[in-house]
C-alpha cells in the first residue's frame, strides 16, 4: 500500500518553462494528491523550484521566508520594457564602457536593504489585475517601490559587455531589476540574458532532480521532510497520546519549565520519528505551569 506523499519536492526548472507548467507535470504523476510551489521562476530562468506535495502545500508560506541565491548574468548597453532580453530591447546609444574597478564598486554598494522599483512586467497585482497584463496592454503601469535585502552579492566575472552576479536576497527581490539599477548606476543600462536560481535555504539546485527523470515513484522517494528545509522554526516533541488529542483538534498540555519559554507564536509539533504532526500556538499558561497549546494546522495524526 502507498504512504500518503507529503513534502517538498526540489526540481530544477528547465528554461522556456513556466513554474505553473513544472507543477502541472508533478500533479499529474500524484494524482489525487494536492501540489503548489513556491517562488515563482520566469520562463527564461532555472534552477531551483519547491514543489510541495500532499499537506505539505499548507506549509507554502514558511517556504516563501527562504533566502533565495541566484546567479544572474545581464549584458550592459541595452534597454529592455521587460528589463531581459524577452521583451523590446534597445540599444544604448554610445554606451559608455565601465572598467572591472566601477563595476565592482557599483555592485558593491548594492548589498543591504534598499528601495526596490518592481518591473512592469511582473506577476504583481494591481486592483486585482496581474501588472504584466496591464503592461501587454501599452498601458502604464504603477507599482510602489519595496523594500528588500541583498544579504550578499558578488562580481563573478566581467567581460564587456556582459558581467555575471551571484546574489543571496529576501524574497520579493526582482534580480532583473537590480540589473537595471546597476545599468542605470553606470549610465549605460543593462539586462538580463540568464538566471539560475542556485539554492532555496539550504536546497541548493545540485540537490534537486531533473524533471525529465521523475515519475510518481521518484516524487515519492525524493520528497523531503519539510523540517530539513524549514530550519528556521521552532520545533518540540510530544507524545503519541498528544497526538491522538490534536488529530481531534483539541489542545494539549505541555509543563512550561520543561520546554522552557518559546520564542515564536508557531511551534513546529514533532513525532518520535522526527515527522511533523502539527503547528501549535501557545495559548495560556496556568497557575501550575502547565501551557496549554493549540492547533493551528494538523497533518497525519
């Protein structure tokens, strides 16, 4: 008999692919079980894409909180509506030709959190409407600038005109964009010809499988214990009657002094196995230290 699938699947988009078309394949191959992702991937990118399987969709949000590290290679010269070279490009009239040294110090000055100008082309919704709809339209497109972090960025390799980065960022972080702004630093405009998204957390694009390779078996055997990504949160054991008590939705007891003071409002409940049951909230503690805590999502109890 089949055990229930439940976890994250690592695939390495292929280019000229959309992500929902990659979720399509993998819906097909577990049917009945529910699939979404995470951290939607451009047609013109690769690398790595977080497939949840079964309940493990409910886990989607935590997932979104992941640093993302890419490797993005962008030409310096050229304009682009889309900011790559899928959309209209143009060329930069006598295009200025920076040394290695401005260039190093333009991409320098972009690691930290900053102001971000989203592009028009993008799947940010305005009034309900995808900005990338409007834009197809001829029409203007207002999107507020936001902000994200550059955790590091890194000068690759530089050969006028193009230059390629390895960038670790916050989620919401256009990689396009921040071509564009380096272009535009420079006074010669830039975009971008190649992305990889090389790691989500600690899923790095090595450890993903090939979407040409997989089957309902291979799904099965490669999804992954959400917690092994998910290292950021907080986690406690309980015990098998525990679990029987949060798969009838109700709350359980634990002894405050034994598990100590937690530091989040979501806690991770874990068998002896080391699997995910359930995400709890604290909900009181009583006179005698006993915390009683409440479920807020159950899986396979």
């Amino acid at each position: 008999m089949e055990t229930t699938m439940f976890g994250f699947l690592g695939i390495n988009k292929p280019p000229a692919m959309t992500s929902r078309s990659v979720v399509n394949v993998v819906q097909r191959l577990v049917k009945p079980h529910k699939v979404g992702h995470a951290g939607t991937l451009d047609p013109l990118a690769t690398g790595v894409l977080i497939v949840a399987v079964g309940k493990a969709t409910r886990l989607m949000q935590h997932v979104h909180t992941l640093p993302k590290t890419y490797r993005g290679t962008f030409q310096l010269g050229m304009r682009s509506d889309t900011e790559d070279i899928e959309g209209e490009i143009q060329t930069v009239e006598k295009a200025r030709q920076p040394s290695r040294d401005e260039l190093q110090a333009v991409v320098d000055d972009f690691q930290g959190t900053q102001s971000q100008q989203p592009p028009a082309f993008s799947a940010l919704k305005i009034k309900g409407q995808r900005a990338y709809s409007i834009a197809r339209q001829g029409k203007a497109v207002k999107l507020d600038p936001r902000e994200i972090t550059i955790h590091r960025i890194e000068l690759k390799e530089y050969n006028f005109p193009f230059f390629t980065v390895d960038v670790q960022c916050s989620t919401g972080t256009y990689i396009r964009s921040l071509g564009r702004d380096i272009g535009d630093r420079l006074e010669c405009g830039a975009i971008m010809t190649e992305l990889e998204r090389t790691a989500i957390g600690s899923l790095t694009v090595e450890q993903c499988s090939e979407l040409d390779f997989v089957d309902r078996q291979s799904v099965q055997q490669a999804s992954r214990n959400p917690l092994e990504l998910l290292d950021n949160v907080e986690t406690m054991a309980v015990t098998t009657a525990q679990i029987g008590e949060l798969g009838f939705g109700r709350e359980i007891e634990l002894d405050a002094q034994q598990h100590g003071r937690l530091e989040s409002h979501e806690v991770f409940a874990v068998n002896a196995q080391g699997r995910l049951v359930a995400i709890l909230s604290p909900a009181k503690t009583d006179a005698v230290g006993m915390m009683r805590m409440r479920p807020i999502r159950v899986f396979d109890c």
